[in-house]
C-alpha cells in the first residue's frame, strides 16, 4: 500500500536538506524513460533504506519504494527529477539510485 504523502512535510525536507547535500537531481537518459522495470529497480534499492526515499517531477512527489508511484511521474527521456533521502543512513541508497539512472538502468 502506498504511503500518503504529506506534500507540505516533503516539500520542507526539500529546502531544509538544500544545504546539506540530502538529495541529488538527475536527468533520465535511457531511450524508454523511467518504465516498470526501471521503476522496480529503484523501488527495490530505496525498499533497503531506514528512512522513506522521495522522487520529484515539478511539483509532483513519489514514494520511491514504490514501482505504482514512480510510474506516475510520468518520466520520459530527458526528464529531470530529484532524489531526497530523510535519513543520512541512506546516503548509499541515494547514490545507488542515482548510479541507476546515470547508467540508463543498465538498458
């Protein structure tokens, strides 16, 4: 079951980590942009974290750990999106995410 978001709590986060380096913005590169079996393997990475792991697309924010609230970001080639972790704990899981999407998804 997906987790409600609070966007006004995420949307604090995000100014508050600003300084601090807690998140990353990529671009997606691969041909396909961010489909299903991308979307689970993010999923999968941010499902290891101790802390919820958030996408975002203009003003709108996902879940990372899950494959149904990714897909609805609605990412194709050449769209920009941020990662945040809330927890500094998750700072490999931050960057695996992003080494996902740096590398196309291996696709």
């Amino acid at each position: 079951m997906p987790i409600l978001i609070d966007k006004e709590k995420v949307e604090r986060l995000f100014v508050v980590t600003r300084g601090q380096k807690k998140y990353k913005v990529v671009t997606i590169i691969n041909e396909l942009g961010l489909h299903a079996r991308s979307a689970a393997q993010i999923a999968k990475t941010a499902g290891n974290s101790t802390a919820n792991v958030w996408l975002k697309k203009g003003d709108k924010i996902a879940d990372a750990a899950s494959i149904i609230d990714i897909l609805t970001l609605a990412c194709e080639k050449g769209t920009r999106i941020t990662i945040l972790i809330e927890n500094w704990a998750d700072i490999d899981i931050l960057k695996d995410i992003v080494d996902l999407v740096e590398s196309g998804f291996g696709e």
